[in-house]
C-alpha cells in the first residue's frame, strides 16, 4: 500500500490561482486563501479538517502592515495560515511560497525511527523552521501522531481516513461569494477552484 502523505510540501514555487481585488477589508479574502491554500496553512500544512474551529486559521500578511500598511488589502500579500504559525511569525518576514518551493527547503519525515520530524534542506529551510518553531517538540508529536493515525486509517477504515485527508465540506462557490470583489485578475481561476472541479477527489496531498 502506498501511504498518502500529509505534510508534504510544495515542491514548486505557488502559481496563484486567483487573483480578487478591490475588497474593502482584507478579510473578504478568505474565501479564496482558503481555495488558495487548499484549506491548510501554508506553513505548517495543518489542515481545517483537523481542528476544532475555521477561526484556528488567519490571513497573514507576508509584508507586514506595520511595514507595509498600503499592502494591508493587497491579496499577493496575503497567505492562510493557522493561528499557532501566524502568531509565531508575527511582523517577520520569510521566504514567501510564491519566491521559493517550500517543498526545496524542508521536509517531513515520513518513515524510519524520526517519522514526524522536520528536516531543512537549505539555509531557507532553516530559517522557516526556527523562526515558526516547526520543529518544536510538541508539533513533531503531533504529525508523528497525524501521519501514523491517518496512516492506520487508510489501511483499516477508508471513511475515517478520507474524513482526514478529504476536502472539507464547506467548500467556498468563489464565483458567488459576497461581497464580490470590484475586480478578479485571475477569472479563470474559479473552474480550477475544488467547488468547481470535477470530479473531485476522494483526497488529497
Ligand atoms: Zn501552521
């Protein structure tokens, strides 16, 4: 059996798929992160389908808006990531997922006697890690536990493993969202968001 992976990073840069402009609030981006980042933070890769509340997950601004207050709304500007990762990132800025492949920089081990634990590939790596605190000795427990539970999911009970690594079933219809942003550089993007896919998948990576 072939394992599926759940924190595996990105092993090429983010193309943006959607391009809204013109929101009054940064906020009303959330519909988008949240297709965006395929419903998990960017940094941790921690997915809404495991936890408790859609408020465990922020818009972090990647120019902060203490550095930058004109990019406060800008939706370039703006990444999904969960309330523990945007809080330890708090006004730094790091290599963004658009500049570089997360996936080039750190990884997840996935077997072996470290199962669980993050590893950096390059000095980019190393500065994500340390400055999230991505290899904290209570996160490294929990995706040891995730993988390992997700794993014995997928080999004895098919429904609760896709409960783990399916989509969530809110799934946001971007091309009815309100409030509608004033313009959408990217309308192209809402047949390639999961509500408009099809067929979906049963999960995914
Ligand atoms: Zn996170």
């Amino acid at each position: 059996m072939i394992f599926a992976a759940p924190f595996r990073y990105p092993q090429t840069a983010l193309v943006r798929r959607h391009g809204p402009q013109g929101y009054s609030k940064y906020s009303h981006h959330r519909p988008w992160l949240r297709d965006e980042f395929d419903f998990r933070c960017v940094y941790c890769l921690k997915r809404e389908q495991w936890c408790f509340q859609l408020n465990d997950y922020q818009l972090d601004h990647l120019v902060p808006q203490s550095i930058a207050p004109a990019l406060c709304r800008e939706y370039t500007n703006l990444v999904y990531a969960c309330s523990n990762c945007n809080h330890r990132k708090g006004a730094k800025r790091l290599p963004t997922p658009e500049d570089l492949a997360y996936g080039a920089c750190m990884e997840v081990l996935m077997t072996g006697a470290n199962i669980g634990e993050i590893v950096a590939h390059n000095d980019d790596g190393i500065r994500l890690i340390d400055e999230l605190g991505l290899d904290q000795k209570k996160i490294t427990g929990m995706r040891k536990l995730f993988i390992l539970s997700i794993r014995s999911h997928q080999k004895h009970d098919r429904r609760l493993f896709l409960t783990w690594m399916g989509l969530p079933d809110d799934l946001p219809d971007l091309a009815n969202v309100r409030p509608q942003p004033e313009r959408n550089m990217r309308i192209e993007g809402i047949v390639e968001s999961w509500f408009c896919r099809k067929p979906r998948p049963e999960f995914y990576e």
